[in-house]
C-alpha cells in the first residue's frame, strides 16, 4: 500500500486546518532538506509556528508534526526548532489527535490514517493503530481533555495548549 502523501491532496485543506492554530506551512523544493526535519527528509519540520512539507512528505507525518505543535505548552512552542520533546503520554496525546484532524482533510479521513500509521511503522501494544486508537488509548485521549485541546465530544477545540 502506498503511503499518502502531500502531493496526493489539496494541500488548501491541509493550510486552512493548521492556520486554526497558528500554524503556517512552507513547502520546500524536491530533493531539498526539510527544515526541522527530526526524522529526515521526507518527514516534516518544524521550526517555530511553520511546519516544512516536501511533495514527498506523508500526510501522517505533516499531521502528527503539527499535532506536537498543537500539544506542546508555549514554553517548549517558543523555543521549537526540530525536536518537539514531550512526554510518553503527550506524545500519544499527538498520535490521538492526529488521526482526529485527519478527518478534516477529505484525502486522508481516520481509516487512511490508521493504515498509513501502520504501514509507516508506528508501534502499538495491540497490535495497530486502529486497536490502539478504540480500545487502549483511554490515557490519550484524557490527556486532551485535561489539556484542552478537544472537548468531551473529542472535538478539536481549535487552540493549542496553554
């Protein structure tokens, strides 16, 4: 299975979701290096308030970049370049919310997500992401509601954490 990337969707639903939340996007040229890339080319940076995409960049990867962004406290958001830190639960805070907001670009929705997760080689006790996701992420998504970052409907509230 091919993976999604920023090259199959309108990247206007990917702009109109992130700048929700302050987030700007710059993409950079083929081949190029990714700004703020923890990961490395073709996964997405980030530096400051903009994430940096490539034509080759997984969706998952510009989403779950954008959710540290979302998740992080100011503190750690002003000071952003590349390595977004975090906790083990902040960080399945980030996963959560990710497949969350993949439902808001029409290419990706939450059943691409959670096979894409899997296909790119994120790892879950049980198993998959969509296991995860309905039945062990209990902790996650308390974490958001706690932080404010959906509401108890588990919808994004549309601000990043405080």
């Amino acid at each position: 299975m091919n993976i999604l990337l920023c090259s199959d969707i309108n990247l206007q639903h990917l702009h109109s979701l992130l700048a929700r939340y302050g987030l700007d996007i710059k993409t950079v040229e083929d081949n190029a290096d990714i700004p703020g890339s923890f990961w490395q080319p073709p996964e997405a940076g980030l530096v400051g308030d903009t994430l940096y995409i490539r034509n080759d960049t997984p969706v998952h990867s510009a989403l779950h970049e954008a959710c540290h962004y979302i998740c992080m406290d100011q503190q750690r958001r002003d000071k952003l370049h590349t390595d977004a830190g975090g906790t083990a639960i902040e960080e399945n805070g980030v996963c959560y919310l990710q497949i969350l907001l993949s439902d808001f670009i029409p290419e990706m929705k939450q059943a691409r997500m959670l096979s894409d997760m899997d296909a790119w080689g994120y790892s879950f006790r049980l198993g998959s992401a969509k296991a995860w996701f309905e039945q062990d992420a209990e902790d996650a998504l308390e974490w958001l509601l706690t932080n404010k970052v959906i509401d108890s409907d588990c919808k994004p509230v549309w601000a990043t954490r405080k």
